[in-house]
C-alpha cells in the first residue's frame, strides 16, 4: 500500500473538480490544469477531498508507485491553481544581468553574446536588481523554465560567479596554493 498514496487531497474553497475518463481538469481562481491518470488508478471527489486509489489490487511495483505520484501531481495542480508557484534564481556577476522584455528573457552572463529564452504564455516572470522571479500555476513548467535558466551558467565554486537558486549554498573551493 502506498503511504502517500492513501492520503487524501483536500480542495479548498473556489475550486472545482471534474473527473473525466482519464483526466482530471482541476478550476481554480488562477486558472485550470488537467491531469493524466492511468487506467489501473482510480479518483473519486468526496466532500471536499479527492481520493486517488487503484482500480484493482496494486500488482505490479510500477502500479503502486504511479498510485502515489498520481496524487502527487494532484495535489501540485489543486496547489497550483489556489497558490501557485514560485522560483527565484539569483545572479552573481560583474556584469551579469536578466533582462525582461516582453515574453523574452535576455541574459548577460560573461558569454560574447547574451542568452535569449522565450518564456511560455502560462509563465510570468519579474526582475529586482539581480533576482529573477518565476511564477506560474503549472510547478512542472516553472521547474523546468528555473533550470533551463540556471544551466545557462551554473555557479562556480571558487568564485560563486553564475545563477543559482535563492537559498542555494555553494560550497566554494579553496584556490591555488603557493608551496614554500
């Protein structure tokens, strides 16, 4: 049985739920999200919680392991649509700089040409200074936009020059030593 699995998902207040054949559209204030469900995975709407269970006895370890990712992406969704998400990506530089224009993100990171990346319509992104904002409704989405952006120029560890994640420790390494 799946510990993560059994638990129910509870929807807060102006959330709507419907449950079609294979997919779950999720309705709330900040928009809609759909989520595939496989056809051995069961979901039932009950008050104001959404239980996900198998539609047979869970054989195979795939199966029970879907069993608990299902309400996982589930419970990012009903989060998604009420809170959103939000990452937040720093960058250390002399003359490393995120700008925004339009639905495009320019990026001046030490490279002979700066860095263009389109950011999806579902995405909205905000720059302060040197730390750039992501938020959407989809966390799959804002998680890839935030990485993408980071491999731009990974951190490095002995001058903490690059693009890290707010929050991030960089465990910076000792230089060259002179021996005498």
């Amino acid at each position: 049985m799946s510990r993560l699995g059994k638990l129910p998902v509870s929807v807060p207040q102006g959330v709507e739920i419907e449950t079609k054949a294979s997919t779950v559209v999720i309705k709330g204030p900040k928009g809609s999200l759909s989520v595939k469900i496989p056809e051995f995975i069961s979901v039932k709407v009950e008050d104001n919680s959404i239980k996900v269970f198998p539609s047979k006895e869970p054989g195979s370890k795939f199966e029970r392991a879907m069993w608990g990712t299902v309400r996982s992406h589930i419970a990012n969704a009903v989060r998604g649509v009420t809170e959103g998400w939000k990452k937040e990506l720093e960058i250390n530089g002399v003359g490393y700089a995120f700008k925004l224009s339009g639905k495009t993100l320019q990026v001046a990171c030490g490279y002979s040409h700066d860095v263009l990346i389109a950011i999806p319509d579902s995405i909205s992104c905000k720059v302060e200074k040197n730390i750039l904002t992501v938020e959407g409704i989809n966390k799959e989405l804002v998680g890839n936009l935030a990485a993408r952006i980071r491999s731009i120029r990974k951190p490095d560890p002995y001058l903490a020059k690059g693009i890290k994640y707010v929050g991030e420790v960089i465990k910076r390494k000792a230089g060259k030593s002179v021996k005498k």
